[in-house]
C-alpha cells in the first residue's frame, strides 16, 4: 500500500474528496459543511462529492462542480430551493444548484 500510495503522490484525498488513511490508520476530518448551510455572499470550496452514483458525478462534472472547486453563493430561492452559484475555473459562470444537490456536497468556507 505504502508504495502505491508514493507512486501517485501520497494523496491526503481521493479524487471525489474523501480523506484517504494514513499508512498508521488515521483518519483526516476537514471541518465541512454542506453547500445549502452557506449563507448569501459566502465564497466556499468544494470538498466532498459522494461517489456512488456515476451519472451524479458526470452531471457535477459538467457544471464545473469537483473537489477543489470554488465558488461564491450569489442567491437562494426560499423553501428549499435552489442557490445560484458563481463557479471559479477555467470555465467561470453564474450557475443554478438545486437544493437536494447543494445539500449533498461538502463544502469549506473561503476568504475571497
């Protein structure tokens, strides 16, 4: 295992932002929150996507939304419903997040 894990780089996170053991067993818990917590104005980080579900995944990938992702909470609709987003990268937009999505991903804070 140790010799996998130097062969690509000794990775703290796998690529959908699960923290990855240590060779000793432990086990890194980044302070998250999910996206829907974030309040108007607040700039985030896309931490964790959960990996069960391969169309999800596609489906995030073409909004621009993996584990490193940043983006700020430009409006939310009430009563559960979406957040309009302003996604950071090579492809920066004004994105709409539906709120059972947005309340699936792990997300940290940022300083803009």
């Amino acid at each position: 295992m140790e010799t996998m894990a130097r062969a690509v780089g000794n990775p703290r996170y796998d690529p959908h932002g699960a923290p990855i053991p240590t060779s000793a067993g432990e086990v890194e818990r980044p302070e998250v929150v999910l996206m829907t917590e974030l309040s108007v104005g607040a700039a985030g980080e896309l931490r964790m996507v959960g990996d069960h579900d391969p169309k999800r995944l596609r489906f995030l990938a073409s909004l621009g939304l993996k584990p490193g992702t940043r983006f700020k909470v430009l409006a939310r609709q009430p009563f559960h419903g979406p957040l309009t987003l302003w996604v950071e990268g090579a492809n920066q937009r004004e994105q709409v997040v539906g709120f059972e999505l947005a309340n699936s991903l792990a997300c940290t804070t940022v300083e803009e």
